[in-house]
C-alpha cells in the first residue's frame, strides 16, 4: 500500500498540476477513509458534506471553533462555522476584493478617459456582458435596479463554485442550504418586486387566478369558483417551485461531478490497479473540465433564471 | 463501488448533503447581502458608471460626426451646385460671344456688301456722266469736225446756225442706231 500510495500521490500530484482539481484531495483522503472503514472505500459523503474542520493540502486538518447552539422557539440554530461557510465566507472576501479594486482601477482609467485594461478591463467586459446580455434584455424596461443584486449574486456563485475546484476547497454550493439561502432570496425578491410593480390587486392575480372571457351569468359565475379552486393551488406551487428549482438545479450540478470524480479515483482503489488507476484519471481530468464549464454555466443559469422570473412577474398576467 | 457508495450514504453524519442548517442559511443569507452592500456602494456604480460614462461619450462622438458628415454632405451640394451654376454661367457667355461674333461678323460683310454696291453704282453713275459727256464733246467735235470737213470741201464757209441743226439732226438719227 505504501508503494502504491506514493505513485498515486505523484499522479495526483501531475493532475493537480495540469488542473486545480481534487484527485489530488481525493488521493489525500483515500488512506484515511480506507483505514477508517477498514477497505478500499472513498468517504464521498464526507467529501461533499459540510463538517466543522478544514482539510489543509500537506498540512492537515484544521477544528473549527465550535459555538452553543442557540434556541428561537422550537428552532435549534447553529451558528458555529462550518467548512462550507469557511469557504463562502472565502469567495465572498475574493469578489469583494475583486470588484472594489476593479472598480477603483476602473474610476482611476475613467478619469483618465481611457478604458480599463487588463484585469480590471476584464471584470468590466464581463460585468457589462452579464448587464447587456443576460440581465436587461430578460427583465425587460426598467431593469437597471435590479442588476447590482443579480451581478453579485452571478459572481458570488461563481466564485464559491470555482472554490471547489481548487485543491483543499470545497463548494459551498453544493451544499443544499447555501443554494436554498440563495433561492429563498431570489424568491423574495421575485415576490416582492411583484408586489411593488402590480400593486396589491395585480399581485394577488398572481396568486388567484382566473382566466378573462369566461362566459357570463350563473353558469359563469359557477365556472369562475371551479376554476379559482382548481388554479389557485397551481399558481401557489408555481410560485414555490421556481426558487425550489434553482436551489435543487444548483445544488444538484455542483454536487454530482464532485461525486463523479470521486467514484472514478475510488475506482482504483476498489480494483487495486494501474490500468484502471490511469483509466480512471484520465476520465476524472475530463469530469473535472466539464466540472469548470459548469461551474460558470450554472452560475449564468440561476442569474439568468431569476432575472427571466422577476421579468416574468413583471409582466404577470 | 455501488457497495461503497451505499455504505457512503448509510454512514451517520450529523450533517449530510440533503440536510438544511439554519444556522448556514442565516449565514448565507447574511454574508451575501453583506456582499450585495459592499458590492453596491463601492463597485457596481463605479463600473457601470464608468461604462455608460463611455457609451454616453461614443454616443456623442457618433453623433458628432453624423452630424459633420450631413453638414460635409450639405457643403457638397453647395459646392456642386456653385460649379454647376459657373459652369453653366460660363457656357452661356461663351454662347453669347459666340453669337454676337457672328452678328457682328455678319452686319460687317452686310455692311461691306452695302457699300460696295454703293460704290459701284457711283461708279456706274460717274461712268455714265463720264461716257454721256464724253459723247456729247464727240459728237460736237465731230459736228465741227464734219463742219469743217464740208466747208473745206465746198470751199466756204459753213458755220451757220442752220448748218449745225442739220448735221444734229442727223446724228440724232445715229443715235438710235448705236
């Protein structure tokens, strides 16, 4: 096993060179979970779950400080930091470093009046493409108040997707609370803006609805009731389902290629062989690329997503 | 591996994948609309600003030179009209030239012609004044001439009046036969 374990260390090592990746994670972890269940078994769950320590890379295992729950009511709320809010807090710290310097570099070549270059020029062509091309043109008119929330949200999600692709990071959004947070946000965003461009009357049509031109009279009047009962419910559990699919969709694509790459490394230690070691690297290399491509594409989705739904309410009926 | 992922997920975790944490969605929510103020008072604005700053100056500029091309445009036209008019202006001169040449050429050879008829009917005129006096000094010379030749041949004198009638008379005769 040692012998065995230092060549994979190397592998790992080679792919965590040629990618940011986590065979290198994966290998670090192996020897512990295989000694911990006793057989060639990879902890997926622990992997991707949150946990109250830090793995360092070559370093070791961090405890995070551990605080007393505290009780509202019923509720048990833990406010004690987690691995996954460790890193949240992470890719939070990196946007905000990110754009504010942008931006001053920004202000700094504006007043000069020059366009930005380099980094900076970077942030503003994606910035501005997140603007012009995904959150204006689905909200429609008007749409300019809502573009801080949805650029942070699009580059506070990438960031905290991209932090599981480096070695010793993990995603906060795969975990199901973070992406549940973020929709819970969107959905009151989504609701309240309804509530502000319709008016109370109009926003309530949102949730009870009736179509136009039903037939008038008694029967009518009959048809109108049914129908209300039977739409009503409907539009309610369309209302819910939009932010539940957004948590779910996000937390869903962040999670299985993580889970994918870890079964394809595990695959080498069921198996205990080269070929099907490098068999399994290679495939997790390309898991991993598509896991970078996701990365951004899930974070445009939910941008695009919730704008498309604050335009759709916009618009309701 | 379908056995050790299955013994994966049976293993008790006090936190798995599928369970919602208050407390880490108290702090999601915290941190990010943290983020969203931060974000809002120190970069978004500085960005965009920037950027519509810039779209608002290419906007200007576009316009500004949209408006120089019609103004260029316009001055074309004026100046295209201004040669077409000089050209034209020019033409008609030239034609005007052309036939006042001509007219001038033409009451000068009318003239010409004029004068010339003038001067040969004086010429005529004169010769005919010329040629009559001349006829008439020859017929009196020839008067006198016969006159003489008759008096020498009948040796007297003849000069009278009566004499002179005579040889007039006949010449008038002549006269029509010339």
């Amino acid at each position: 096993m040692t012998r065995f374990g230092r060549m994979w260390v190397m592998t790992g090592l080679l792919l965590g060179l040629a990618m940011p990746a986590g065979p290198a994670r994966a290998q670090e972890h192996a020897p512990a979970a295989a000694a911990q269940a006793g057989g060639h078994e990879i902890d997926i769950q622990h992997h991707i779950g949150d946990s109250h320590e830090i793995e360092i890379p070559f370093v070791g295992i961090y405890e995070l400080p551990r605080f007393a729950p505290i009780h509202v009511g019923g509720l048990v709320i833990d406010l004690s930091p987690t691995k996954h809010l460790v890193f949240m807090l992470l890719s939070a710290l990196i946007v905000a470093l990110v754009f504010v310097l942008s931006a001053r570099s920004i202000a700094g070549a504006q007043a000069r009046g020059r366009p930005a270059t380099g980094f900076a020029g970077a942030m503003e062509a994606t910035t501005l493409w997140i603007r012009q091309e995904v959150i204006l043109p689905t909200i429609g008119p008007h749409g300019d108040k809502f573009v801080p929330y949805l650029l942070t949200l699009f580059f506070f999600i990438l960031a905290m997707n991209l932090f599981g692709l480096v070695p010793g990071g993990a995603t906060a959004t795969g975990n199901i609370t973070v992406t549940a947070a973020l929709a819970i946000i969107a959905f009151l965003v989504i609701e309240v803006t309804g509530m502000r461009t319709l008016g109370p009357k109009g926003y309530l049509g949102t949730i009870f609805y009736r179509p136009h031109g039903l037939p008038g009279g008694p029967g009518g009047a009959v048809l109108k009731v049914v129908l209300l009962a039977v739409l009503t419910p409907i539009e309610l559990i369309g209302k819910l389902a939009k932010p539940f699919a957004l948590a779910v969709r996000l937390f869903a694509n962040m999670t299985s290629g993580h889970v994918l790459v870890l079964a394809l490394i595990g695959l080498t230690f069921l198996f205990q062989s080269y070929t099907v070691g490098l068999g399994a690297s290679v495939l997790a290399t390309g898991v991993l690329l598509l896991e970078l491509f996701v990365a951004f594409l899930q974070a445009y989705v939910f941008t695009l997503l919730t704008s498309v739904f604050i335009g759709l309410m916009r618009e309701a009926h | 591996m379908v056995h050790a992922l299955m013994l994966a997920l049976q293993e008790e975790h006090t936190s798995g994948p599928l369970t919602v944490e208050g407390g880490l969605m108290l702090w999601t929510v915290f941190i990010f609309i943290l983020l969203l103020l931060v974000l809002k008072r120190f970069a978004w604005p500085a960005i965009l600003g920037a950027v519509e700053a810039r779209e608002q100056a290419l906007e200007q500029q576009l316009a500004e030179a949209e408006r120089s091309r019609t103004e260029a445009a316009a001055l074309l036209a004026e100046h295209k009209r201004l040669v077409a008019d000089a050209k034209g202006q020019a033409h008609g001169i030239i034609v005007d030239a052309r036939q006042l040449a001509e007219k001038e050429r033409a009451a000068a050879m009318e003239k010409t012609k004029q004068e010339q008829q003038e001067f040969l009917a004086r010429a005529r005129r004169e010769i005919d004044v010329e040629r009559d006096r001349a006829i008439a000094d020859l017929r009196r010379e020839a008067v006198d001439l016969s006159l003489a030749a008759a008096s020498k041949l009948i040796g007297e004198r003849v000069g009278t009046d009566t004499d002179r009638k005579l040889v007039m008379d006949y010449l008038a005769t002549l006269d029509g036969g010339r």
